[in-house]
C-alpha cells in the first residue's frame, strides 16, 4: 500500500513519536543503574576520616593542656586524623597492658612490658628512623633517672649541712630526722625507686647469666638495710596504702624529710616548694664503695599497635611524638631527657650534672620475660618483710625461688 500527502505527514510523525518513545524509555531503564556503581566507586576512592585511639599514662606527668598542644599541631597536619586520648594511671597500664594494646592504636609503653608484647606478638614492626637500626618495635622519646630528694631545713635543724652519701650516713640522718618527722617517704609500689636503685647504688644488677641475682649478697644486704629503716619505725607508716604521687606529697607538704624520686618530679616539687627548700643527690652507696655513682633509667616509649585498623595513621603519630621527644621531654621535667641540657634552674642543672658524671642503669628493659610478675613477687615477699617476721635473708631467697619455679631462666 502507497501512503501519499498529508499521510505520510502523519506516518512519519507517528514513527519519529514512538522513536523518542524508545530512546525514552531504554534511557530510563538502563542508564541510571550502569551509573551508580560508578558513582559508588568515586565515593569510595575519597580520603575518609578515620580516628587513632592513643591510650596512656602521661597526664600526670605533664602540664594540662601541654599533650593537648601537640596533638592539635598533628591533627592540623593530617585534616582525616582524629586522635581520641584513653588516659589511665601507671599502675593501669601496667595490670592491663595486654587488653590495652588490643583495643588500642597507639600505646604509651614503659620498655619493661617490650619482652612480654614481643612474645605476645602485640606491637608492628616499626620502619627505622635516625640513628635506629634492625627490627624497631618502639620509638625510645626520652629518659628520666632516680635521684636522693631532701628537705634543705629539715637537715640543717637536725645538724647536718649536707645530704647522707652512704648508707650508714642515710641511717643517722634517718633516725636523728625521725624525733620530729617522717624521715623517709617510701613506696613499694615504686620499686624502681625505692627498691632498686638502692641496689644499682651498689654497682650491683638484678641479672646476672640468664637468672635473676636476689641471693647477691650486697642484695641481701639492702633489704636488711630497709628492714632496719621500718623496723625502727623511720619510714612512712602503712606504707603498702601509698603511692607515688602520696610520697611526693609527704614530702612536699613536710612530713617527710627524705624520699628517692624520678628526677622529673623536681619540676613538681618546685612548685610547691621553691628553688631553695630542697636538694638533690645520688642515692647513698654502701660505706665501702669507691666507683662511680650508679643511677637507675626509666624511659618512656611509644609502639604500635598490631591490632589497629588504621595503622597509616597511626604509624605517623607515632613518628611524630618521636620527632617532639625533646617537647615531652622539657615538658615533663625528664633529666636526663633527651641528652640536651635545657633547664635553667640550679637544682635541674645540678641533677643533670649527676647523670652526666655517673653510670646508668636500663635493667629489665626489652629482653627480660615476666618483669611484672617479678614486681609482684618482691611486692609480696617485701610486704612479709615489713608485716611479719620474716627476715632479709628469706625474702631474697622467696624472691628468688618463686620467681624460677615459674619461669625458670631467660634468654
């Protein structure tokens, strides 16, 4: 059949409708769904902010707001970062350490627990910066020693112009102090301080060919010294109740003439204090003794967690707390710090000078297995000293034995 005139006018525009018809509708059906998933995929290559969790025990430690500072100067460098702080006391950190590094991105670490985490295979592997070499599984920022603190007056109203250099100069001090106050604030949960660097005084280590060395018979000899010290009543009373932060306070608030405390706490101290109310020397070494004074180091370190989901970024404010060890580290009132001498006040210059004159002491750092169980059982066995009868002698011993029954010697 011809279609002619005004026909194949409407013919043709009867075929050009259902042409845009089915452009239409094709377009409709099937375009907008081959679009999405590529629209999905340029939503999914966007940089997506993402939180670090970084637990601790600093605050005490630092100025309010001097943390917050730093994390603000890391935050405006990486926009996607955001750093969520979980604060903790020391002691919390210590007891649960391994649940912490769990649900944690960053940890702040005393190197004592490294052993434990490395066996645990908690911590990543971190790449080398400075001077570092081989496998780094933590950034070392900055070191704090334990040093003798002593009330200026205190001294000088019972006689004595200048601080106890041995042992036997510490006990008459001790018990001519002790007529009118506390002579000595003590605190076992310190035991780096209180315990330890009374023996590293000696030039004696803890460990000694894979074994620890409690039965040393200089080791002995601290223990009856201390033994002698509570036992005539010239230490805190109910001294298992405090802490550090009580001790510091005993001593600040004079009714404690004598106490041994990190360096850093100098800067607390002059707070309360002044310049001129306290001093600082080594710990007092045994009558006997002619080498160098032997100083005890705690560091602070920050590792990474092998469990974080976000480990780019929680790698790089790892690097970048390292990078600021000098800032945490003045921040803090740590000597020797970082190495560089940077206070201006005598008694920090002054101690800064003891650590640059004497020998230093990392024991238990890194490789010893189980150092926390090993706190724990001279915590006991101290406590049985104090509490009960037994003698200096038997504690060692128990130390000594309880210690090996469970985990043997270390390699």
């Amino acid at each position: 059949m011809k279609i002619r005139g005004p026909d194949v006018v409407l013919f043709s525009f009867a075929l050009l409708i259902i042409g845009v018809a089915l452009v239409v509708y094709i377009t409709s059906d099937e375009k907008p769904e081959a679009a999405l998933p590529e629209l999905t995929k340029m939503q999914s290559l966007a940089p997506q902010p993402v939180t670090v969790l970084f637990s601790h025990y600093w605050r005490d430690e630092l100025a309010p707001g001097d943390l917050e500072s730093l994390i603000a100067d890391f935050q405006a460098r990486h926009p996607l970062v955001l750093v969520e702080q979980n604060v903790l006391s020391y002691s919390e950190m210590r007891d649960q350490i391994d649940s912490i590094v769990r649900e944690s991105d960053v940890v702040a670490l005393d190197p004592r627990w490294l052993a434990d985490l490395g066996n645990a295979n908690a911590l990543e592997m971190l790449r080398p910066l400075g001077e570092e070499s081989g496998i780094v599984w933590t950034r070392s920022l900055f070191s704090s020693g334990h040093l003798l603190f002593y009330d200026i007056e205190h001294l000088q109203n019972a006689g004595f112009a200048k601080p106890p250099k041995t042992r036997g100069e510490f006990l008459q001090y001790a018990r001519a102090l002790g007529a009118s106050s506390v002579a000595c604030a003590f605190d076992p949960e310190s035991l780096y301080s209180d315990l330890y660097s009374w023996i590293w005084a000696s030039g004696v280590l803890l460990t000694q060919n894979s074994r620890l060395n409690f039965t040393d018979p200089q080791v002995v000899e601290v223990f009856q010294f201390l033994n002698t010290l509570n036992s005539e009543g010239l230490i805190t009373a109910n001294t298992f109740d405090h802490n550090e932060t009580q001790k510091i306070e005993a001593f600040c608030n004079g009714t404690a003439s004598l106490m041994i405390a990190p360096a850093q706490s100098i800067k607390k101290i002059r707070e309360r204090m002044g310049d001129s109310a306290f001093g600082v020397t080594t710990i007092p070494v045994p009558d006997r003794y002619m080498g160098k004074p032997v100083l005890g180091l705690s560091t602070w370190s920050v590792g990474l967690s092998r469990w974080s989901a976000n480990k780019s970024a929680a790698g790089a404010f790892v690097d970048f707390l390292a990078e600021h060890s000098t800032f945490l580290s003045n921040a803090a009132g740590a000597i020797p710090g970082t190495g560089q001498r940077t206070s201006v006040d005598l008694v920090s210059r002054k101690a800064f000078d003891m650590f640059e004159m004497g020998e230093l002491v990392h024991e238990f750092d890194g490789r010893f297995p189980a150092v926390r169980n090993l706190e724990t059982i001279v915590r006991n066995e101290l406590y049985k000293m104090f509490e009960t009868e037994q003698s200096p002698a038997e504690t060692v011993r128990a130390i000594q034995q309880n210690f090996e029954a469970i985990h043997g010697l270390w390699r």
